[in-house]
C-alpha cells in the first residue's frame, strides 16, 4: 500500500524537477560554460576555453566594484535594519484589524512599477524639486542642495525598494512570538529592556536574519536605482554586469562576474542556514 | 503610560507617509497640464485621455496582463504539486532540487535574463508570450513552493490521516482536507507571483519578442527617453484599481 | 555608437510658430494621400524594432491607415541587444530596423540583412548623398539613413564663466561638479583622445591607457552621466554644461534659446543611423512600404521634427520649419567628422576599463 503511495507522489514532483532542471539548472550550467570562452574579436564568443575572464576580476578596478557593492549593500541593510526591525515589531502589536491595514498599506505599492516609484523619487530630489523647496521654505538653505546624483539619493532609493522585505519578515516572526514567555520574564523582575534584549530578540532572529538575507543580496544587483538615481556614477556588479552584457558586448566576461556573484549570494544564503538553524527564509517565504 | 503607544504609532505613520511620498507625487503629476515634469501648468485630464487612446500602450497592459495570470496560475500548479509531492518523498537529491529551485529569486535578475535569452535561443524557441511563461514561471514556482511547503510543515497530518482510516482515496483527501488547509498559502504565492511578474523589467527586455511589449519594459524603454505623463495616468489608474480590488474583497469578507 | 539614441517629442516643446508650419505639413499630406496610393492596401501586420520615440504616433498611424498594415512597435535599449535578439530569431520575427551604423555593418556582415528592392522602395532618390556610400553599407544596398548625428558641447554662459571653444574646455576647474555626459564609453573616451590629438578609433593600447588617466581629471566636474535625456539636466538647471547627442541639443535649444553650442576645435564625431530589413522578414511588402512611406518628403519633415536629428532627406528639407532647417542642416564642421568604428576587442577591453575606473573615481 505504501509502495503505491509514494509512486503517486512521485508522479507530483515530476514537474517541478523537469522545471527546475531544464529551466534553472541548464541555464546555469550554461552560463558557467560561457564564463570559460573567449569572446569573439567584434561579436559572440570563440568556443576557445580560457581563465582570462576570471583573471579580469582580478583587475584593480573590477575588484574594487564588487568591495563597492558589498559597502554599499552593507550600509543600506544597516538602515533597514534599523527602520524595518521596529516596524515590523510594533505593527505585530498592533491590533489585528489594524494589522491587516498596515500589511495591505504595505503591499499596495507593489503593485506600481518599481521603476515608477523610483522616478518619484526623482521628482522629489532634484533641484529645486519639493525637497528643496521645502528646505529653502523653511529657510534651512538658500540655495538648491543638489540632493539627485549623490550617494545619499541611492541609499535612500535602496532602502525604499527593499524595506519592505524586512518589515514584513520581521513582522511575521514577531507575530509568531508567544507573549507569555516575556510577561513571564517581566513577572521575575527583568525590566522590559533587559527582557527584549534576552528574550524577544533571541526569539525574532530568524526574522530579522531573513530580512537581512531578503535586502543584502537583491541590492548587490539592483542597478536600475544607481542609475536612475545616482545619475550613473555609482558602479555596482549588476551595473558592471549589465554594461559588460549590453554594451561592451563581452559577455564570457558578464557570465564570469555572474558566476562570482551567484558565488557570493550562496554563501551568504548557507551562512544564514547556519546561524539561523533553519532551511526556509522565514516571512515573505 | 500614553506616550508608550504613541510613539510606536508615530514612528509606523512617519514611515507609511515616506513610503507613499513618492507615488503620492506620481499621482498628482498625473494631472499636470505640462508635458515636462519640471512645470506645472495646471490641472488637466490630457494624459488620460491620451493614454486610453495609445493602442500599443493598451496592448502593453494586456500582454502583462496576460502574462502575469499565466505565469501565477502555472506557478501554483507546479509549486503547490511539488510542496505536497516533497512531504512524501524520501529522494536524497530532493533538497538539492528545492535549493536550486529557489535560486531564479535569489540571484540578480539580470543574470538570469542573460541565461534564459541565451538558452531560449540554444533551444531555438521563438521570443514572445511563449519564452516570457516560461521564464516568468521560473521566478514564480520559488514562491508558491515555498510558502506552500512551509504552511504544509506546521500543518496537523492527523486530520488526513483520519480521513485516510475512513476509506476516502488519496485523491479525495487531498481536495477535501489538504487543499482547503493549504489554500490561504496558495492564494498568497499566487498573489506575490502575480505582483513579481507584473512588474519585472529586466527578464522580460531579454526573453520577449517582436509583437509583445510587456507595460514594465514599456515604461523602462519611455524612460530612457524622459517619462511620459501617461505613464503617472496609467500608474494612478493602477494604483486606483489595486485599492478597489483589495477594499471590495475586504467588504466581501466582512459580509460573510 | 549610440549617438542617434536620443530623440524626443520636440513638438510638444517647441513654441507657437512650429506648431503652426506642422499643421501645413499635415494638411499637405493629407492631400498627397487622398491623391496617391489608393489602391495599395496591403494588409496584415508590421513589425518595426527600434528604440521608443523614433516617429510621431501620427505619422505611423497615417501609414497604417493607408496600406490598412497594423504596425507593432517593439524597442530596444541598445544596438547590441537589436543585433543579439536578431540573431536569435535567425533574420526573421522584425521587418523593419533602425539602429547604428556599425551595427548594421556587422548585422549585415552576419548575413541577417536584406537588399532593397530598388523598385518598390523608389524614394530611396530622396536621401542625400552626402550621407551615403558609408564604411558600414558602402554600395547602399543594405541600408537608407533615417537621421544623423554629432555629439556637441552645450553651456549656459550665464553659469560658467569662461568661454568654451573645444573639448579641452571642459576639464576647466570653472565647470566643477556641473557637467553632464552621455553615457556612451567610446564617445566620451573618443573626446580625450581627441584632446590628445588622436583620432576616436585609436587602437593603440597604450595611448588608450594614457587617455585613461586624462579621462580621471575630469572627474571633479561632472555632475552626471546619462545617455537619455540628458539635455533636461540642462534645461532645469541640474548641470550647466553638457556634451549631448544631436537630438538632445536640438531640445536643450528649443527649450533654452540662451544656451550656446559649441563645434569642438579638435573635431567631431559623427555617425548615421539607418532603416533597414532582415533577411527573413515575415512582412517584406509592408516592409518595403513603410520605408517608402518614410522616404516621402513631407512624412519625412514631420519625422526629423519629431526626432530631431541632423536631416538625411534632401527633398525633406523645403518641408521644415524655418527655425528646424537651421536646427537640422549638416553644419560645415561635420565635413570632416569621424565615424566611430570597431576596434577589436583588445582596445575595446580597455576602454571599458577605462570607464569603469572613471565611474569609480566620480561620487
């Protein structure tokens, strides 16, 4: 009896491992293939095999981009951190009516084009755009502060596309806690500073780390922000990939840099199973 | 004591407010009379009626459409079988298989766009509707599998196992006791599916074809090219739709 | 490379007396249609592939209204993309292109492009022939301009203080943090080889490295790098100088009459970017009556208006407003202006290096 259970549950995968082998697995495999070729003298790639892309990496400049990348990523995950963290712990204390509102408040911007968020954005900062206007209004400055084009901007624009993912991992985990634990800590005298810092945080990591696996990586590759908002200067991999890939035409070498980055993410998604003890990102998944 | 809930409850408003600031501005732009957004010229509804009457961008918004409740339904299918299928199957490569699974949304997007762009045409599949399901599903059975497989995990196998002992067939089961458990699971994947596909770029530009312009790549190439205020009609229009549909399912909700 | 990218609705921006000689050029055309090709409906679809914003919605709804053809109009963000999705579909899935000039060298190189049916196509006579029998289709059997470019300098002197003659200005400390650049490599490397007295196609590695190093100083002054619509720093103010394709100081200029153009001293770059059909074009009649459409005089007017690139339609030019003929014409400086070509993947190798490490030293 069981023998035939299973075969049938066999049967309910087999899509899924056709999917993914042929459209996830191959395509990679391909892509790691690619990173070894050469590339064609005007257009394509020769089937010659080489290391000379890896080596390329390896230049100063390239190098520097993806310490760059990891800076970069590494600073807005600080302020999400920060901001997405007591959102999501004060939104689960919230009742449930008002729960459900601030989720759907939180989603519903999904459903505009990012890149469409990001031009408002725009709006916003440039000179003598609403920012400086209010600024000049209240006569902080006199003059238009040039806000647009300016690492401040990207930043600000990562945080803004990838703050929700915290907040909403966070909240799920928080929304899980079981209260009874912290009143019981609180009923044996730890002041309620000393029983977050012991008990809720401790019991919210998984969250918080998903969170932060859910915003580090996506900003390593999010180039539309750096180009729509810091006026192209900014050099991040997925820029660095996207001009090595459209316009430099050399693309063993976007497949190398892809291939290190995938690199790159895996580990810091196996450093989060280890530390976190779990196999799913908690929240969104 | 009264201070304690108010500044959490401030610090919540201040974000929100941040967070709709800008599509606040889109909207209101929306409305401008000047074709440049550096001026405002007045209140005027020329965008909207341009909009409505720019066919391509009309069958852009169709295309995505289209492309999006595809992808999502495909996801759901394939994703929720291969949650329930995993419970119970014991194959050493099957974690293997759900990590690489997961990898279309862990990886940047435009690493995937090359592959698939390259790899379609290895296989000489022609770009359009076809290609774009095909790789949109790719980045959408990751959320449905996922959030299936873990609402299936901390779901109670004792209720199947009741209705197994009581005769019902295994296919019986699993519509009567295990879908309807799992189906708040299912609807949030497809939802999130559907939002990830709606308004990806950067996959699309590379997989699509001749006749088939996606809104995102639309907005992405008018960019380049300095956005046109029909762009913010389309986005408050959007956006206004996505308020009606969420406030009608909730007041269906509250009259049950 | 993409000096032709930019290109813009200048209707909408251009004042009163511009709107007015457009609707004599409308009214003109509509008498050529009822007149004309009556019988020719040919039916079916068309796919066009170029970038957004290349014609007025007007004009492509005026060809599908009289060949009765449905026109999908698909874009693309650069040439190299055009050239690898054309690849893909083996020449076949778009009927008509428009994209760089050596693009469509190595396209036709490829084998993915078609000749021109000299006969149905019989306005190809109205092209200037200054503009053909170029490096990338020298018999013109391949290709027809749609418009031409050359990336100039714009400044506001009301702003910057000294007076700006060539490309060497703009390393001036007066522009600090107030320059904008298009964000095409081998153009603004091509403009420090050109301060060295080289030519834009150098391939000399280590020339190219040493341009590298100029190319750093000018770091302290830009504000921005963009390819599109850079001209709208300009215009509101964000950057007070530019070095812009051809299209966007046409509307740096119409928008800010105040602004001065400069011709670089040291030479300019210049290209031309052309229609032209792959070999398996699913719709080759539709195809060919488009460009033919094209071709024609005043459908072409409204077409350089609209994109506002330097004029490759003699018989076009008598159908342009005043002020666009002088905004439009081939300037005498052009004469001796250079086409940027392919260099080989070393040199190009370390022109995006280059670049990179010029991003790297901004912010």
């Amino acid at each position: 009896m069981k023998g035939i259970k299973k075969n049938r549950a066999w049967l309910l995968v087999i899509p899924f491992y056709f999917y993914t082998i042929i459209f996830v697995i191959l395509p990679l495999a391909y892509m790691i293939l690619l990173s070894f070729l050469r590339r064609a003298e005007i257009w394509g790639v020769t089937k010659e095999f080489t290391l000379d892309n890896y080596k390329n990496i390896f230049e100063p400049v390239y190098l520097n981009t993806f310490v760059e990348s990891l800076k970069l990523a590494l600073l807005c995950t600080t302020f999400i951190v920060f901001l997405g963290y007591p959102f999501g712990y004060f939104m689960a204390k919230l009742s449930e009516k008002w729960k459900n509102r601030v989720v759907t408040l939180l989603m519903i911007p999904f459903w505009t084009s990012a890149l469409i968020r990001m031009y408002g954005w725009i709006i916003i900062f440039r000179s003598n755009g609403l920012m400086d206007r209010f600024f000049m209004a209240i006569h902080l400055t006199e003059k238009p502060l040039r806000l647009l084009y300016t690492y401040p901007a990207v930043v600000v624009g990562m945080i803004y596309a990838l703050l929700p993912f915290m907040i909403l991992s966070v909240y799920s985990s928080v929304e899980k806690l079981d209260w009874s634990l912290i009143e019981a800590a609180r009923d044996l005298g730890a002041s309620s500073v000393h029983a977050f810092f012991t008990i809720t945080l401790k019991l919210t990591m998984p969250g918080l780390l998903s969170g932060i696996v859910l915003t580090f990586i996506p900003s390593m590759g999010l180039f539309f922000v750096a180009d729509i908002l810091g006026g192209n200067k900014i050099v991040l991999v997925g820029n660095l990939i996207q001009e090595q890939l459209m316009k430099a035409r050399n693309w063993p070498f976007a497949a190398a840099l892809s291939v290190v980055l995938t690199i790159l993410t895996s580990l810091i998604l196996t450093l989060y199973r280890k530390v976190a003890k779990v196999r799913e990102l908690e929240g969104l998944f | 004591m009264k201070n304690r809930t108010k500044i959490p409850n401030m610090f919540l408003i201040i974000i929100l407010v941040i967070m709709y600031l800008p599509i606040l501005v889109i909207i209101v732009y929306s409305f401008n009379a000047s074709k440049i957004s550096t001026v405002w010229e007045g209140v005027s509804l020329r965008w909207y009626q341009e909009l409505f009457r720019d066919r391509s961008m009309m069958e852009a918004v169709r295309n995505s459409l289209i492309l999006a409740g595809l992808s999502c339904i495909n996801a759901a299918i394939i994703g929720t079988m291969a949650a329930v299928g995993m419970m119970r199957i014991s194959w050493k490569s099957k974690g293997m298989i759900a990590y690489f699974s997961t990898i279309p949304i862990m990886i940047p997007e435009i690493i995937l766009g090359m592959v698939f762009m390259v790899f379609f045409s290895f296989l000489g599949l022609p770009f359009g509707m076809v290609t774009l399901v095909l790789a949109h599903t790719a980045f959408c059975i990751p959320y449905v599998f996922t959030m299936v497989r873990s609402r299936l995990i901390g779901m109670d196998v004792s209720l199947e196992e009741a209705a197994r002992d009581l005769g019902a067939g295994e296919i019986k089961v699993f519509f009567t006791i295990t879908l309807p458990l799992i189906a708040p699971a299912i609807v949030s994947g497809m939802l999130l599916s559907f939002a990830m596909s709606f308004d990806d770029v950067v996959i699309s530009i590379f997989v699509t074809g001749a006749t088939t312009n996606t809104l995102p790549v639309k907005i992405y190439t008018q960019m380049k090219n300095g956005v046109s205020p029909e762009i913010n009609a389309l986005s408050t229009i959007m956006l206004l739709g996505t308020i009606l549909v969420i406030g009608g399912s909730e007041v269906i909700r509250r009259k049950r | 490379m993409k000096i032709w990218k930019k290109k813009k609705r200048i209707m909408t921006i251009v004042i009163g007396g511009i709107l007015a000689s457009m609707l004599l050029v409308g009214c003109g055309n509509k008498q050529e249609t009822s007149s004309g090709q009556e019988e020719e409906k040919i039916g079916g679809e068309l796919n066009l592939f170029t970038w957004d914003g290349m014609f007025p919605r007007e004009v492509l709804s005026e060809f599908e209204e009289e060949y009765g053809v449905q026109i999908n109009y698909a874009n693309f963000d650069f040439d190299e993309d055009m050239l690898a999705k054309l690849e893909t579909a083996k020449g076949g899935d778009y009927d008509v292109i428009i994209a760089d000039d050596y693009i469509i060298e190595l396209a036709i190189q490829e084998g993915l492009v078609q000749k021109l049916d000299t006969e149905k196509i019989s306005n190809l006579g109205n092209v200037d022939q200054a503009f053909q029998g170029q490096f990338y289709d020298p018999t013109n059997e391949y290709s027809v301009p749609y418009g031409a470019g050359i990336p100039l300098i714009v400044y506001d002197p009301n702003v910057i203080d000294i007076e700006i003659t060539g490309y060497a200005d703009l390393w001036n400390p007066a522009l600090k943090d107030n320059l904008a650049l298009i964000g095409n490599y081998r153009v603004v490397n091509g403009i420090v080889l050109k301060t060295m007295g080289k030519s834009f196609n150098e391939t000399d590695l280590e020339v190219l490295e040493e341009s590298g190093k100029k190319l750093k100083e000018l770091a302290p002054n830009v504000r921005l790098i963009s390819d599109s619509n850079t001209q709208d720093y300009l215009i509101s103010g964000e950057a007070a100088a530019g070095f812009l394709y051809t299209s966007q100081v046409t509307l740096a200029l119409a928008a800010r009459p105040e602004l001065k153009v400069v011709y670089p001293k040291e030479g300019l770059g210049f290209g031309i970017m052309a229609m032209f059909m792959p070999s398996q074009a699913p719709h080759a009649e539709a195809g060919k009556a488009f460009i033919n459409f094209i071709l024609r005089p005043e459908i072409s007017a409204r077409c350089f208006e609209y994109i506002g690139y330097v004029c490759t339609n003699r018989e076009a030019v008598p159908y342009l407003s005043e002020e666009m003929q002088k905004n439009l014409a081939l300037p005498k400086e052009a004469a001796d202006g250079e086409f940027i070509m392919e260099i080989g993947s070393a040199a190009n190798e370390v022109h995006e290096r280059i670049w990179t490490e010029f991003k790297a030293e901004l912010d």
